[in-house]
C-alpha cells in the first residue's frame, strides 16, 4: 500500500519508502518480486545504496553523504560540458571556415576582380583613344538607288590615295577611278586621318565614293599596340600617362587584328548589302569574318610579302612586318579572289592558294593623260635634265647613292652641263654638298611642270617588288626612261616599250647620255612609251577582270536568289 501510494510520485519516492522499510526488515521477502527489479531497472537502488539482492550499502541511505551528490552533479555538469563541447566546436569549425572563405574570397577580390577591374580600365581608355576624331563624310547623293549593272563594295585601306607621292597611292587612286568608271559605288573605311580639305563631296564623287568613314587612331586599337603595354605601361597608365598609339617595327600580321574595325565592318555589313568586300593588302585578313558568306571578298595585295621582307633581308635591311609564306597564305585564304599588280607575282600567289580561288591581274591605271600642247612644249624645251622620283626608303635611297657616286660621274664626264632635278620625300634623307649639277626640289605636288622640263627619267632601284609606279608615271607623262632591270619587273612586253634597260653603271651612264643629246631618241622613246601604256595601263581597261569577276558573282547570286 505505502508503496502504490509513493508509486504516484516517482522512482525517487519509491526508493526512499523501500529504504524506510529496510531499517526494520533488512530484505525484500514481504515485497513483491517485480519491486527490485523495477528499481535496478530504474538505476534507483545502486543511487541510493542499494544491492539488487537487497542488501544496504555503506551504511544507512537515510544519511547519503554530500559527496554523492556532488559526484551526481560532476557526472551531470561533466556530461553537459561534453555536448556543449561538441556544439562549440563545431560552431568553432563553422566560424574558422566562414572566416577562412571570408579570407580566401578577399584574396580572389584582390588577385582576379582587382585585375578585372584595371582591364576595364583600360579597355574604355583604348575605345576611347580609338573612337576619339572618328569621323564620316556622306557624298551628297549617297542615297541614290543603284542603276542597273551597278555594285556597291566595301572597302578597307590605310592608304592616303587622294595624295600621289608615293606608288600604293597612285595605285589605288587608280583603282577607284577604274571602279568608278564601271558604275562601282564605294563605302570606305579610311585607317588613318583626312584633313578637313581633303576628300570634299565633290572629290568624293570623282572616286565613286558614297561615304567615308575615318580612323585616325586605329593602331592604337590594333592587338600589336595592346601587347606593347606590358605591366609597366599599364602602371604608368594608371598613373595618366598615355597609352602606346602606335604598332611597333618587326610587327606580324596577328598584330594588325583590331575588334574596333572589325565591329565597325560589322555593323556596316548589316546596314548595307554589299557586292563584295575590298581589302588593301592581306594585313587585317581577319575582317572577312565580320562579312557576310554572300559578299565578294577581294584583297589587292600590291607585294607578295614575303618576297619583299627576304629582298630587305638580303640586304640588311628592316622589314616593318615579319611574315612568312605560309602566314601569308594563310591570310590570303580568307579572300575569293586575290588581286595582283603584275603577272609575274600572280603565278607565285596561285601556289600559295587552293585551286578554288581566284588569282588575277590588274594593273595600275593610268591617272591622266598628257595633252599634245604639253608634248610640243616638251619637244621645243631641250633642257639637258634628268629627273629622279622616289619616296624616303632604303631601297630608293641605295639607288640614289649609286646614282651620285656610280653613275652621274660618267654623264657629267661626257657632258658637263647636265642637270638631275631629284623630287620626292627622299630629298629630305640628304644634307650636305650635293654632286655638281644636283637639284633636290622636295616634295611637289604637280610633278607636270618637271616631267615637261625632263628630257629623260631614271630608275636606279636596286631590288624589285610589286611594280614599280615611277616608271609607270614617267610613261604617263610620256618621257623616255632608263631603268634598272629591277625597276621594270613585272611589266609586260618590255622590248616594247621604249625604256632602256641597263644594269651596268657604264650602259647606265650612256642610255642617260643618249637621250640628253639626241632628240629623235627622245621622240621615238616616247612614243613607243605611249603606245605601250595605252594598250597596258589605260584607265578603262587595266582592272577589267576585276569588273568582269564583279559581274559574274552578282549574276551567281542573283541566279540563287
């Protein structure tokens, strides 16, 4: 009874009733069976001293000694500070890895978006230096429907045409003008600077020019000039200081890659729907990427580069670009039809291209012809001066060095009131004594007036490429020639054309001399120079297979459409 009345409140309870008892019966007999076991079962009997047989330990469990229950709470505390222990460690092992990652992310901040950051930087001071004086001029009729038969092509160059000092300019100012005279409308993205004076509207018209649209800061765009930063360029950019603008001697042909053009390119491809797509030199080869696969792609390659850079390198002489065969092959493969100056180089581009290409030849065209008036007033003027035309570079310059020291001895032995009239930023290279008879003029605008007072022009280039438009200027103006065999490389049919070719300083010095003295040479020379460039050069004729290649990949695609 005393036990079912204590069951109520707990184990605890129980064990104190059953201690209670044992004072007075030291065994369980009068209880149950089932009570000790419930009590061992519980933990109750060994917490308060006793057996499971029954039996008291030390003593009377009326009197639990202090240091039980101290020992109870050390148990309890002990077994408390374990779980504590294992949570604060792992909230320890929480907060040392968040601070680690706090850390680590710290540093990436640091190492990549710090860099990222810099790059951003200077990628918007290169598109603004690069967009900065970008500009475009619209012809006045630029919005015209195009006739029948017309084409429309966009074009890529960095050569200043409109100013014929120098022979690439007087090939593409005849180019255009060849174009122009076919019904060929040009858009033209121009990498360089055009002076407010330059290339008005109506000067555009001349050329068959719809719109231009002009670079000035384009190399700094280029991935040659971004290479050239380096880490010191790009601390000193950060400080302000300006960012190289300009490629670098011994660049490739990867370094002329510029996304400015390429975007610009792009966006024009998807303004207008062009025939085909006409490149200056295979340098910016990628730019055909940016084209649609409908559009014509053409490069006028002037050189074969690689044969011009080993000439130079033969000589010791420095090549502003390093290219191979195989680079520039591979950057001719991008193109549909490759242009060449002269027959002679097209053989050698149709081995550097795949069968599926077109490989033509269009020569220079004449600019303008020379009037009778300006032939008599030739005929009666017998001034004894030969003239000399060249722009500033080593190859120009080692043939005007032979020409004073090797040659133009011999003529004044012979005839010592000859005169040499020597034009061209060339004339800029000499200082000094000049040999006797020697005129250095600079650079003119006209040349006309001196073609008129020349009774012979002479070429004394040492190495060959391309085709050499000094020569091809001296037969505009009708004037007799002598050249060295390098000079006329690439023309074709040379025994009839008139110039006298002489590789010896001597048979130089006595071509030279010929027509100085004797007029009928004179004459006859310059005529034979005329027949010779009408059938060759004329304006109308000398880019024919390109016109006809134009023609025939309009009517292909409008065959598919």
């Amino acid at each position: 009874k005393d036990l079912e009345k204590a069951g109520a409140k707990g184990p605890d309870a129980i064990a104190r009733e059953v201690a209670n008892n044992l004072s007075a019966s030291p065994n369980f007999s009068h209880l149950p069976r089932s009570v000790p076991c419930a009590l061992a079962n519980n933990g109750t009997m060994d917490q308060y001293g006793l057996s499971p047989d029954g039996e008291v330990r030390n003593g009377s469990p009326r009197h639990i000694p202090l240091w039980r229950h101290l020992r109870r709470a050390a148990f309890a505390l002990d077994s408390l500070i374990l779980r504590l222990t294992k949570t604060e460690r792992r909230r320890l092992q929480y907060e040392h890895c968040r601070s680690v990652l706090a850390y680590r992310s710290r540093r990436l901040c640091f190492h990549v978006m710090v860099p990222v950051r810099i790059a951003r930087r200077f990628r918007a001071q290169w598109r603004t230096r690069v967009s900065s004086g970008v500009e475009t001029r619209v012809a006045p009729d630029n919005q015209r429907k195009l006739a029948p038969g017309e084409k429309r092509i966009l074009m890529v160059s960095h050569v200043q045409f409109w100013k014929t000092g120098n022979g690439t300019g007087y090939r593409v100012q005849g180019l255009l003008r060849g174009l122009a005279t076919h019904g060929v409308r040009i858009h033209l993205i121009h990498l360089g600077a055009i002076a407010e004076n330059e290339l008005t509207p109506n000067g555009m018209q001349e050329y068959g020019i719809d719109s231009i649209t002009a670079i000035p800061n384009w190399q700094a765009g280029c991935r040659g000039t971004r290479r050239r930063r380096g880490l010191g360029a790009w601390w000193q950019a950060l400080r302000g200081a300006p960012l190289p603008t300009a490629l670098p001697d011994g660049r490739t042909m990867q370094d002329y890659d510029n996304p400015f053009v390429e975007r610009l390119v792009a966006r024009l491809s998807h303004q207008i729907s062009f025939d085909a797509f006409l490149l200056e030199y295979a340098y910016m080869a990628s730019l055909t990427q940016h084209v649609p696969t409908q559009c014509l792609k053409v490069v006028d390659t002037i050189d074969v580069l690689h044969l011009r850079q080993a000439s130079f390198e033969a000589r010791a002489w420095s090549h502003p670009v390093t290219v191979s065969r195989k680079e520039e092959a591979e950057a001719l493969g991008h193109f549909d039809v490759v242009v060449a100056i002269q027959e002679q180089e097209a053989g050698v581009l149709r081995s550097m291209v795949s069968t599926d290409r077109k490989v033509l030849t269009c020569y220079p065209a004449l600019l303008k012809a020379c009037s009778e008036d300006v032939i008599r007033q030739e005929t009666a003027d017998r001034r004894r001066t030969a003239l000399y035309v060249a722009s500033l570079n080593e190859a120009n310059m080692e043939g005007l060095v032979d020409l004073f020291e090797k040659i133009w001895p011999l003529v004044l032995e012979k005839s010592p009131e000859a005169r040499l009239d020597v034009c061209g930023s060339i004339c800029d290279a000499f200082e000094g004594s000049l040999p006797q008879g020697v005129s250095l003029r600079g650079f003119v605008p006209d040349l006309g007036a001196l073609y008129a007072g020349a009774a012979v022009v002479v070429n004394p280039v040492p190495i060959g490429a391309g085709l050499k438009i000094k020569v091809l200027e001296a037969l505009e103006h009708r004037r007799p020639i002598v050249a060295t065999p390098h000079a006329v490389e690439g023309f074709p049919d040379i025994a009839a054309s008139g110039i006298a070719v002489a590789e010896d300083p001597v048979d130089f010095a006595s071509a030279i001399l010929g027509f100085l003295t004797d007029e009928e040479q004179q004459r006859s020379a310059s005529e034979k120079g005329r027949q010779y460039a009408d059938k060759y050069f004329a304006l109308e004729t000398a880019i024919e297979p390109l016109v006809a290649c134009l023609s025939q990949h309009g009517a292909a695609a409008s065959s598919d459409n």
